[in-house]
C-alpha cells in the first residue's frame, strides 16, 4: 500500500521534468529526493523490481580489445605473430581455448587497433589481458535512447507576427555578430554521430550528396537495430521515425529563411550524419568507435556526439579514441549529460574523453510558446505551454472540474455522474496529487477534447500529456479561469492559430539548466568544459514528425559548441593547431555564470559551468591567447598548488592587463552525515585561497607573458562533505580601450578522494544490508545458500556504490577462510558477529589464479571490472548494479563442486591496486556449488 502511493507520487512529481528534459539520452530526475524517501522508491527485499544495471552499463559478455599494432610489438619473437594484429590476437585466443565471436574490427593506426568481441565465457576476459601485444581489454558499453520532446508538433505554421530574429540562444553567445560579418562556417565540414538526419526537410537542403548542405553520410545500424540485435548497415542515414539527430543537425545547419526565423551556427558547413540508432532502442560503443572512426576518415574537422551515460570515468573505449582524435587536432564535441539532479562526479562519457570538449548546457532566456484569447471577460491574453496552436478554430466555454482551487487531487478519480458532456467544452484542471494522463482520461471519459492543467507551483514546464490536447498554463492564470467559471460568468477561449506566438522570458533563462551534469571526473578532469544554450531550443524535426520542434538537453548544447567549432575553423583555417587550441580558446573567452539571478549568490561551480558559457564572437576574434584553460587541482592528498599558464598577444598592439581572483561557490557534494551524493549539491562560501606571481603585466605584440599561480586550502571547510572548490583566474585589459577580458579556470576537491566512502554497507535502498546475494527470482538471500549453475539458477552480487571504483573484483574463497572483511557480515553462518577491520594480505598474483588473502588461498577469480561509475539514489537504471555469478573462473576452468564463499573487493578512488589497505572487501555467506556433471552456467 505505501509502496504504491510512493510510486506514483514519485511518477507525478517526476513527469513533467522528465518529459521536458528527456529530448536527450538522460531520463531526468531533478526532483530532489532525501535519504527517507530513497529506499520507499527502490522496491522492497526485491531486486528484480527495480531497474538494476550491469556494472558501468557493461553488455555483458562484450569486449573491445585495444591490440598494439604490429609494427610496434617490441618482441616478435612470439610464436604465434601474424602479419595483421588482428589475426595474432584471434590466435592466441584460439590457442587458449577462448571461444569467441567477433563483432568488429578497427584497423586505424592512428587512432586505434583493435576488436570488439563477444566471449562465449565473460570470466576469459582476464586472460585477454595477458596476451602479448593487447594494450587493454574494456567492456563494450551499452547506450540508451534518446526520447525527443515532441509538444503539439503540427506542420507549416507559418506566423507573420514571429519576432524578426528569434534566435536568442544567437545573441546570448554572439553567434548574430558573426553570422553578420558573413561567417558561417563556409568549407568546414562536420560529422554528426546522432540517429541520422532527415535529409528531406527543406530547412537542411532537402538532399543528400554533393552540393548539398548534407554532403553524405552512412547508417551503421539500420531501422529496427535496438541495440541488442545484430546491426544492418546501409548507405542511407535518413531517420525519419526518431528525429533527435535531425534536430541536432539543425541547431548546426539549419537555413536561414525559413517559417520560425532560425539559423544553424553554422549554416554554410559541409554536414555529414552517421547514424548509430535505429528508430528506437539503444547503441553500443564500438558502434560509437567505428563512427568515429569513419568520422576522421572522411576527413571531417568536427566531429559531434549528443549520446552518452552517467559515467565520472575518463577510460570508456569510446571516451579513449574521442580523446585522441581531439588531440590530433580535430574537435570533438560530446553532451556532458541530463545527470544534473544526481550530483557532483556524475558527468557522462564519452564526454569524459580527456581532450575532448563535454559541453553543458544553459537555459535559453526565452521559451517560444503560444497565447490564447480570453472572451466574455475583460483579460490579457493567456499563455499555454505549447510550441504550435491548439489546433481548433472553435471558441470554447471552460468548464472547471472544480471550484475549489486549492484542491489537490482534481480530476484524479472519475468525475461525478452528474457531469455533462465535456466535448464542447475546455476543460480547466488543477495539477497535483496523480498524473496528469490519469486526470486527462477521467476527464476524456466525460467527452472532452481540449484540457489546460493549471500549474500548483511545481513550475511552469512542458508536460507529459500522452496523446491528450492538453498543456500546462500558470498557477495564477488557472486560478482566475476557475473562480470566473464558479461565479457563472460565461467565459470563452480561442487558440488563435496565426500571430499569437509569444517569446516567455524564461525566469532561470541564461542560468546553467538544472539538468545539466556535474563533473568533475573521479580522476579529477575538468568536466564539462563549456557551456551552450540547451534548454528550450527551436530547430528542425524530420518532416514526418512536424518539421519543427523544441527541445531541451545537453543534445542541444552539443552541436551549438560543434557550430562555434566550425565558425572558428571557418575563419582561421582547417590546420591541427587551430583544433588543438580550440578548448582553450573557448574556456578562456567563454561569460562566467551566475548560480541564481540575486545579486548575492555565488557565481556558478565550474563543476557544471565548466569555463561558462561560449562567447563565440570573443573566440573568433580574441587577439590574445591564453593557455591552458584549465587548471586541474587534484585531491588534497594530490594536491597541486602551482600553475604556469600563458598569455600570448596575438594583436597589433601593446596590451596590460590585470589578474584577479574570482571564485565560485564550493559544492557540497555529499548529504552531511550521509554517503549519498547531494542531488542539488549547496554552496559554502569558502573559496580556494589563490596568489599571482604578478597581479599586473604588459604584453608586447607577438610576446608572451608567463604567469604562475599559487593555490592554498582554505581552513574550515568540512572534508566530510566532499566539498569541491572552483573559480576563475580574470585577465582584464586595462588599457580603457576594450572590454577585453580572458580567463583560466580551475577545479580541485577539498578532501582526500580515497577517504570517500565507496561501497553501500546500510539497508538504505531494498531494507537489506548491501552488499548481498540476489537469487534468480529476484529475493534477497540471507545465510547459506546453493546453486545447480544450470539454466537460470545461478546467484547474483546486488551491490551500490556510493563512489566509482578503479578496481571492482570477485574471487572465491574457501567457506572456512578466517579473513576479516572491511564490510561486516551482519547475518554470517556463526551469527549476528560484527567484524573489526584487520590487515590482510594482498594476493601476489590476483589477476587470474587464486592467491593468498588473509593467510588463505583465494581460489580464483570470478570477475572484475575497472573504472567502475558510482549510483545514484534514483531507481532508473543508476540507482544498483546485479551481477550474475558464474561458476567458471576467470582462466576458464570450472569451479569444481563444493562450498564456497565470494570475495568481494573494491579499490577506492585514487587507491593503489597494490595496496590492500586501499580496498574495501565483504565476504558472502556460504555457497555450495553442485553443478550436474558437465554443466556449466549460462549466464547471459
Ligand atoms: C559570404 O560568404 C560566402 C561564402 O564564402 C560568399 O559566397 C558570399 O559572397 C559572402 N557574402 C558577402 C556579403 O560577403
Ligand atoms: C502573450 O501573453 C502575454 C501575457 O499576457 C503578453 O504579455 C504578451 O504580450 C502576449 N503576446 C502576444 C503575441 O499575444
Ligand atoms: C482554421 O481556419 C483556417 C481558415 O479557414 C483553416 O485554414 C484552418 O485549416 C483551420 N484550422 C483548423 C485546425 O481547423
Ligand atoms: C491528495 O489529495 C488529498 C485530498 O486533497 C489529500 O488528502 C492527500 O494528502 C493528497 N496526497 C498527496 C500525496 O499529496
Ligand atoms: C495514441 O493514439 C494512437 C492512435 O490512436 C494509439 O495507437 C497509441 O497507442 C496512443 N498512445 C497512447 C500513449 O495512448
Ligand atoms: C461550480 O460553480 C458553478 C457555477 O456557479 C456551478 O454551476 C457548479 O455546480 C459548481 N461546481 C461544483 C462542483 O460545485
């Protein structure tokens, strides 16, 4: 009973943000939910309720295996060298007995050599890793969907009275001026890695090949690929039935000129679409890779990615080559992530890629929506939430499903009989208390048509409606539609479908979207770089689908850096030196955010800002180039105090300037007294202590001028709390003349990351202590247990973690092992004993035989996982991980019957994996292995 009302309270209060923000790959949840509620949402002594995830969202028994290329393999000596690295690597699999399927190859000596394989036993991976010549073996990551926001999309709306320019997200970052100046990215070309492009749409040139804007492209993965079945690639990347990479595509190229008045960044660049989802479903990231891949191949100087997942690692496979391809001097854009309710080290990858750009995203000032018209009363026009008109030319009495507008569950039980016929009418409801689709067909069930939802003070959003004509209007304007209708005063509406498309100012317009990630990286990268506008953009939707719509996400953001990207190239030219500077030169001249609109509040972490948000008009035209643009602090035990960066006049006169310090509030990022990250982590208003070798300096023309800067913890901070300082070093020209301004920006944790708790121990989420054995059925297992490891019946590790992991490990070990685990066991076969932590020793050789732990054998291993991404505290999909246990070692060879007990160890966050007492460890209770002879499990 509670868990139900739970579930859909959560569901309602959740659903206007989700739909609002699931235009990208991020589900959101900017809801913030205390530790109370936390374990309410997750289900009960089941794990199987929920939405549990493989560790790091591995595909699980998939591998991409990086292989030296063969001209670098020192020792050819090996007896088993072939000429392709390829076929070397294949084998010596075969050699071992490793069955194996593979899926791609990648044969770029540049960028990456190497395969992505599917192993009949996941546990061979650790014997790849020991072939000659393998560089790393990672696991082929799987990707979701995205979920474009399509409000009342209706085709060919062509309004006279739209604003002349209503492309703000343009003059918020400079893009106008330069669009004036006649650059638009001309002979630069642009590889779009998205779903395709509707190539069709007039707005995007209507064609596909040369002399078009869309200079080709190539399908990956066909229609009806999920991302579990087997791809069908093609020539065509046309998408016609997901639209997310049509409305990227037009955020970069879209023509000017058309019905709505928007422009691409960079409407005269050469685009290419490489589309790696189908029409609905997942990705992977070997489809990623090789899309990349062919990317640099087809010579492309940007290259673009609005796809990713909830990492705070750097090392995806994906992430890896995207770095090196940034360092080649390409840029490659990546969406930083809708993760922004999740808190601080939560940025995703590919995005994390070291020299890549992960681009944030800002909220537009504006919101293009629509107003209606009041009658029978005197009153200002009414906005609705809605990109294009209801589509109804019938004026229309309201009728109120109540008069009381303090009510909080209107229309979420059937309406009463005594109810007429609500087909004529538009129906006027207050929001709250169920879903809205719940309150729609109550109200639907009485006949009607057209329903506005007036908003309770959960703000004014798009709504998720399923296929009602219904939208949200604000609280106020509801408020005065209902106490008319209760005072009988005959009141119409009329949904003008020409000249009443309003511009909202968007109150948090200009600010960081609250869905917007939070970096940095657990190996402390400055993640994300920069910002863009994101939230509530306009652009083009394949014309299946509308042909316009409004989004929102970090997607959005994404290809605008992409866009600026090429007005750069387009203006100094398509050479690596360019491409290598660009982050720099964009962080550098970007416009520090403000965290609220007061006066008062801090300046926004450079956490989610990154360097702010781009001025692509100051990085066109900068005639001084500061390097680097970001100053990565570490940890408090890897603290770097001293930076040298750079500042290069590159102009045609003397230059002086000033430098100032200017921080930004320091996050809290960990719920005080709890290990849970802070959903909407708060500032403290102690900020990093910084020193500047000189704080005044001239520059001569075609000099540079050194510049060092000492950084000091400030005292009085918590550690506990994970607090994480950022802020901004200012270079403003002092001559008068200019309003020349520069910055380096530079993050750093004011705790020592190994000290962050790592592994969930409470019973916070499932009321069972973690970590645990799951039986298949989805129960929790508590005391000995046994498994036949045939078919399904095999048992699972259910285990959280509170902060990502290098080292995630399992090994066997003898049920009479005497070692102490840093976890207790609070239900172990001799009862309720509460360990103390104890040394151990470290296994000698723990990468695939059995070692010694604690004086004791461990007796091999049944898997591990690097880099390892922390949950959250949503039940989406990041919230738990389940992973199947197998009864075959990690050398291949079958765990013989017997009884047993698993080993779990967690390296913590800057841990040494040669040192034991940098692990956290839990010792299962007992299993007894009886496998039918010749069985082995099928662990899918
Ligand atoms: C703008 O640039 C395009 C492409 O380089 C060129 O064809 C056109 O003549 C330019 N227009 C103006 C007004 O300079
Ligand atoms: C839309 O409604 C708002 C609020 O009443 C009003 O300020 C604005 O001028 C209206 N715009 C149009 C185009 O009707
Ligand atoms: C509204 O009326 C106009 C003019 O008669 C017509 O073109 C349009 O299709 C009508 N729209 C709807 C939604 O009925
Ligand atoms: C739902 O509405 C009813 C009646 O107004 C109220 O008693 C109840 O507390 C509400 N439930 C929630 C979860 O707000
Ligand atoms: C929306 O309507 C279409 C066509 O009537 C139907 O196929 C679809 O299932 C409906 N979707 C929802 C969410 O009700
Ligand atoms: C609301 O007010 C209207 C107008 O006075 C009245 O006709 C209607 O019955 C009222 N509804 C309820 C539920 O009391």
């Amino acid at each position: 009973m509670t868990m139900v009302y739970l579930t859909d309270r959560l569901h309602s209060l959740l659903s206007p943000q989700t739909i609002m923000k699931t235009s990208a790959w991020w589900i959101l949840f900017t809801v913030s939910l205390v530790a109370s509620t936390v374990a309410s949402i997750f289900p009960s002594h089941n794990w199987k309720g929920g939405f549990e995830r493989q560790l790091g969202n591995a595909v699980p028994n998939q591998f991409i295996v990086e292989v030296q290329d063969v001209d670098d393999i020192p020792s050819k000596r090996d007896e088993i060298y072939s000429r392709e690295a390829h076929e070397t690597l294949y084998a010596h699999l075969k050699k071992r007995k490793v069955g194996f399927t593979v899926k791609k190859e990648f044969n770029n000596k540049q960028y990456f050599v190497g395969a992505s394989i599917a192993l009949d036993n996941p546990a061979d991976r650790l014997q790849i890793a020991s072939i000659p010549g393998v560089k790393a073996v990672r696991p082929v990551i799987s990707l979701s969907i995205p979920k474009p926001v399509k409000t009342h999309v209706v085709t060919g709306i062509d309004d006279p009275e739209l604003p002349p320019d209503i492309e703000s997200t343009h003059i918020l970052t400079g893009v106008d001026k330069l669009h004036a100046q006649n650059i638009t990215g001309t002979g630069v070309k642009i590889g779009i890695i998205d779903t395709g492009v509707d190539y069709t749409h007039p707005v995007l040139g209507g064609g596909i090949g040369p002399g078009y804007k869309i200079i080709g492209g190539y399908d990956f993965v066909g229609d009806n690929y999920d991302g579990t079945n087997t791809p069908v690639p093609d020539d065509d990347p046309l998408d016609q039935c997901n639209g997310h990479g049509t409305h990227v595509a037009g955020i970069i190229g879209a023509n000017p000129g058309n019905e709505f008045n928007i422009s691409g960044v960079a409407y005269g660049a050469s685009l290419t679409s490489y589309r790696v989802f189908g029409c609905a479903g997942g990705t992977t990231d070997d489809i990623l890779i090789e899309a990349l891949l062919r990317g640099v191949s087809d010579g492309q100087e940007v290259l673009t990615l609005s796809i990713g997942g909830s990492d705070g690692w750097t090392e995806s496979s994906s992430a890896v080559v995207a770095s090196r391809i940034s360092a080649s001097g390409k840029v490659v854009t990546m969406a930083a992530g809708n993760d922004g309710g999740k808190g601080t080290f939560f940025t995703s990858s590919p995005a994390n890629a070291i020299d890549s750009i992960s681009v944030a995203s800002s909220d537009n000032t504006v919101v293009p929506l629509q107003n209606l018209t009041v009658h029978g009363v005197q009153h200002d026009p009414i906005t609705y939430y809605s990109t294009f008109p209801f589509p109804t030319n019938s004026t229309l009495p309201i009728y109120a499903t109540s008069n009381d507008t303090n009510v909080l569950d209107d229309a979420c039980d059937f309406l009463p009989d005594g109810t007429p016929d609500l087909s004529s009418f538009l129906v006027v409801v207050k929001r709250g208390n169920c879903t809205l689709t719940q309150k729609l067909t109550n109200i639907a069930a009485k006949g009607a048509q057209y329903s506005l939802i007036y908003d309770d003070g959960s703000g004014f959003t798009a709504v998720q409606v399923g296929n009602f004509t219904a939208t949200l209007i604000q609280q106020q304007d509801g408020i005065f539609l209902v106490n008319q209708f209760a005072r009988g005063i005959n009141v119409t509406i009329s949904f003008p479908q020409v000249g009443a498309s309003y511009q909202f100012p968007d109150p948090a317009g200009g600010l960081m979207s609250t869905y917007s990630s939070f970096g940095p990286t657990n190996d402390m990268f400055f993640k994300p770089a920069v910002a863009a506008p994101g939230g509530n953009i306009l652009s083009t939707l394949p014309v299946t689908m509308g042909s316009f719509g409004v989004e929102s996400g970090t997607s959005m953001a994404t290809p605008f850096i992409a866009g600026v990207s090429a007005l750069l190239f387009g203006v100094k030219g398509n050479n690596t030196v360019i491409g290598t500077g660009a982050r720099d030169l964009l962080e550098t001249t970007a416009q520090m955010l403000a965290s609220d609109h007061s006066d008062s509040g801090p300046l926004q972490s450079a956490a989610v800002q990154g360097a702010g948000l781009v001025n692509a008009f100051a990085a066109v035209h900068a005639d001084v180039i500061v390097s680097p643009g970001e100053i990565l602090l570490n940890d408090t035990a890897n603290f770097n105090s001293s930076h040298t960066f750079s500042v290069k006049n590159t102009g045609t006169s003397i230059k002086s300037f000033r430098l100032t310090h200017v921080p930004a509030g320091t996050l809290l990022s960990l719920q005080p007294g709890t290990a849970l990250f802070a959903d909407n982590p708060p500032f403290s208003n102690i900020s990093m202590d910084v020193t500047f070798s000189e704080s005044s300096f001239t520059v001569q023309v075609g000099q540079t001028q050194m510049l060092t800067a000492n950084f000091t913890i400030p005292p009085g901070i918590d550690q506990r709390v994970l607090p994480i300082f950022s802020g901004f070093i200012e270079i403003t020209n002092t001559d008068n003349t200019t309003a020349e301004s520069y910055h380096v920006s530079y993050i750093g944790a004011g705790a020592p990351l190994k000290n962050v708790q790592i592994v969930d121990n409470t019973d916070t989420f499932f009321g069972v202590n973690l970590p645990a054995l799951g039986a298949p059925d989805g129960t929790f297992i508590s005391g000995p247990s046994n498994f036949t490891f045939v078919g399904n019946d095999i048992p699972y590790l259910i285990s959280r973690l509170d902060f990502g992991s290098p080292e995630f490990r399992l090994d066997l070990v003898d049920s009479n092992v005497t070692l102490t685990p840093t976890i207790p066991t609070k239900r172990g076969v001799d009862g309720r004993r509460v360990f103390e932590r104890e040394t151990f020793t470290f296994p000698k050789d723990s990468k695939s035989k059995g070692g010694s732990f604690a004086q004791v054998q461990t007796l091999g291993s049944l898997f591990e996982y690097n880099f390892v991404p922390r949950n959250s505290d949503v039940n989406d999909g990041t919230g738990y991980s389940a992973t199947a246990i197998s009864n075959i070692f990690a050398n291949g060879t079958t765990v013989p019957n017997g009884t047993y007990r698993v080993l779990l160890r967690v390296l913590k966050v800057t841990g040494d994996p040669t040192n034991e007492d940098d692990f956290v460890s839990w010792l299962s209770d007992t299993i007894d292995f009886h496998a039918p002879t010749n069985a082995t499990s099928s662990v899918v």
